[in-house]
C-alpha cells in the first residue's frame, strides 16, 4: 500500500524548506500521497499541487488551521477541500492581518522583558507566511539573546508565558464549520501529549471527522490507542511526519505515515460533505 504523509510544513509557515525541497526528501522515502498543511495559509497550494505532478506525488489540499478554546490551542488539519471557497478564502487573508498584530503584541512584551526585537526582524523570519511564534522565537536568537529557539520557548514564549500571546482564533466547532463549508474534512492533529480524553470527546462532539493516529509524538502504544479510539467512534484515521525541517524530522518522514486506503477514506468522506444540501445550499449562495 503506497505511502501517504497528511502533515508537512514549508518555509510558507514554520517550515525550514522549500515545497520543492520536502518534495524531494518525500520521494526519497518512498511517499507516494503527500498534503502540505502549512499553518492557517492556503494562497500557495495551487503552486504546489504543480510542483507535484512533476514528481508524481498525488497532492491533497491541506491546511492546518488554528483553533482556540479553553484556554488551549488546538490545530485541526483540513484536507481534500475546495480552494476557490470565498468564506475559505476571506478566513486566511483575514488571519493573517491578525498574526501580525498578535506580533507586535509580543514585541511590546519582550520589550518589557529587556528583550529588543523589532517587528521588521520578525517579518524577515517569516517572509511571506503567517507570522507565529517560531518566527519570533527565530527572531529572538539572532538578535543573540538566546542561544536557540528552544530555549526562547522554555523561558518566553510556551503557552501563558511571559511573552505569550493567545491568536485571535475559532472555537473547534466554528474551525470545523469553516472546513465543512469548503467541502473538506476536519482532522485533530497530535492529540497526544495536547489534551486529556474528556477535551478530546468533546472535539467528536464539535463533530470533528478524523484524528491523526500515526504522528511523532506518538510511540506504538499511542498509536494501538488512537487507532482504537478512531474505530470505536467513527473517525477517519490520518497522520504524517509533522517535517518542520529540524534534524529531528529528518527520520520521521516515511516512518509517520498512513496508507493509500486512508487517503482513499478521507476523499470519500469530502464527497460526502459536498454532496449534502446544506453545502449545496452554501456553496450556490457564496457563487
């Protein structure tokens, strides 16, 4: 069964490489079904998804999009949805103003740490993409007061840290709206080590579609659990290396990874999302 990795990240995000050059460790690892799910971003898939065909990859549309609610952080990956979705679209252009101002949020707070970043410094680690806190962490570093972007982590920016800021996020129901809305599926992403099993039901609640079983963070015990828990509650099953780019990632690429049959679940379970009359309904007002 061909190998298929629903979790990547580029230098579009947080990522450290290029589509191309993930593309190319892909296929080395023998992947052969491949989403770049670059965090709350979807303006270079259709590049992408070219760049692809010429490595005969089979390229799913993804995204992972950040969601906020009680007090947590959670990331929901979005796949197969349909790309030219106007409340899709308006969504990320307007996440995207938001990170910047969440950004200077966090310059004023380093600030008052003694720490002196500019807002320039942080644009200039995040070029094009969303600005998140890897960015800033990346920023901190090379104006040399810390020694990597772990350590800016460990002591400023982990959730509720001094430099922390909450986004400006979705509840988990409202971000699987939004993906529902666009025909895609909605995915909870590395559940493991993030949430305690009553957050996690309430996230099936929400009516979230799948969970990411194969990840990681997740040793074979983890993933015997999920894979369990998935089948006992009607969730589709996903996963992937999570390649950010670190040294770390390098053996998680073709190790973290779900087969042809779950890419082949997931495109099924979108057909059926579009194929209900409340999305055909939304789906003729937006056009």
């Amino acid at each position: 069964m061909g190998k298929a990795d629903l979790h990547n990240h580029t230098f579009h995000s947080d990522g450290l490489f290029s589509p191309n050059a993930l593309m190319i460790k892909a296929k080395k690892k023998g992947i052969e079904h491949i989403a770049i799910t670059d965090h709350d971003t979807i303006s270079n898939i259709p590049q992408e998804a070219e760049l692809a065909k010429g490595f005969g990859l089979d390229f799913i549309y993804g995204c992972e999009v950040s969601a906020f609610q009680g007090g947590k952080d959670y990331h929901i990956v979005a796949l197969d949805f349909q790309l030219d979705t106007p409340k899709f679209v308006e969504h990320f252009d307007n996440y995207f103003t938001e990170r910047m101002q969440r950004a200077e949020t966090m310059v004023k707070k380093f600030s008052s740490l003694g720490i002196n970043i500019s807002i320039e410094s942080i644009i200039e680690q995040a070029g094009n993409a969303p600005i998140g806190r890897p960015h800033v962490a990346r920023a901190v570093v090379k104006a040399g007061y810390a020694k990597d972007s772990r350590e800016v982590f460990h002591k400023f920016l982990y959730d509720h840290g001094p430099a922390y800021q909450p986004k400006s996020n979705l509840s988990v129901k409202k971000v699987i709206e939004l993906i529902h809305s666009a025909g895609g599926v909605a995915i909870l992403a590395h559940p493991a080590n993030f949430f305690n099993m009553d957050e996690i039901h309430r996230v099936v609640k929400d009516g979230i579609d799948g969970i990411e079983v194969n990840h990681p963070l997740h040793n074979q015990d983890l993933r015997q659990f999920y894979g369990d828990f998935a089948q006992k509650n009607n969730l589709l099953i996903s996963g992937g290396s999570d390649f950010h780019g670190s040294n770390d990632d390098e053996n998680n690429i073709g190790t973290s990874f779900v087969t042809e049959k779950e890419v082949a679940k997931i495109r099924e379970a979108s057909k059926k999302i579009r194929s209900k009359p409340i999305f055909k309904h939304l789906f003729m007002k937006l056009f």
